[in-house]
C-alpha cells in the first residue's frame, strides 16, 4: 500500500499527501512494535534478514536519501546471495553492506535529531 501511494501521490494533490503521511505513521509505529518484538526473540536469521529488508524498504521510501535505496538494492541482492553460503569472503562482503547500513541509519538519525 506505501508503496502504491508513493508512485502515485504526486498525481493527486493534497489528498494524496495526506494519505501518504497517514499510512507512514501507521507504518512508523507498526515498524518499531516489529522491531521491538524481534530484537528479543529468536527468528531465524534469514527471517532476520528479511524483516531488515523490509525495514530498509519503509526507510527508502520515506526519505529521499540515494545511499539509502543504493544501499536497499544492494542489501537485497548480496546479502541475500552471500548469507545462503557463508564463507570468509561472503562473511567481508556483508561485513560491508552492514557498515554502510548502519552509517546510513546514523544520518537518518542524525537528520531526524536535527529536526526536533
């Protein structure tokens, strides 16, 4: 749904915006309960990986930031790909998408403490 109203809410005016704002703090709080829940309990970690897939996906769309979708699109297609054999070499590649992950998450934080 985030998504559909992402591609199209520039057609539509104020409404559209309107909707947009109201699904992303819909999701804002839906995505801190799933958080919250899944840094205390045992998934799995490829349900791991896809629950920060979907984290990342919520975060490029609500931000306008390149490294964030850059960093989405390379999350979906190395970690993916190297977590299903992990050797030393897929263990570095991963090692660097979550460095960038995580100094991407420090500016969104960042950005946002500038806001408040």
């Amino acid at each position: 749904m985030r998504s559909n109203l992402d591609q199209n809410h520039k057609k539509g005016g104020t409404q559209k915006v309107k909707d947009v704002l109201f699904v992303d703090v819909v999701l804002e709080a839906q995505i801190r309960a799933l958080t919250e829940k899944i840094m205390h309990i045992d998934i799995g970690f490829e349900s791991y990986l896809r629950e920060c897939s979907l984290l990342l996906a919520n975060l490029s769309m609500s931000f306008e930031w390149n490294e964030i979708k850059v960093l989405k699109e390379d999350w979906d297609k190395i970690v993916f790909d190297c977590s299903k054999n992990l050797n030393l070499d897929n263990a570095r590649k991963l090692k660097s998408v979550i460095d960038r992950a995580k100094q991407a998450l420090g500016e969104v934080n960042d950005a946002l403490m500038g806001v408040i």
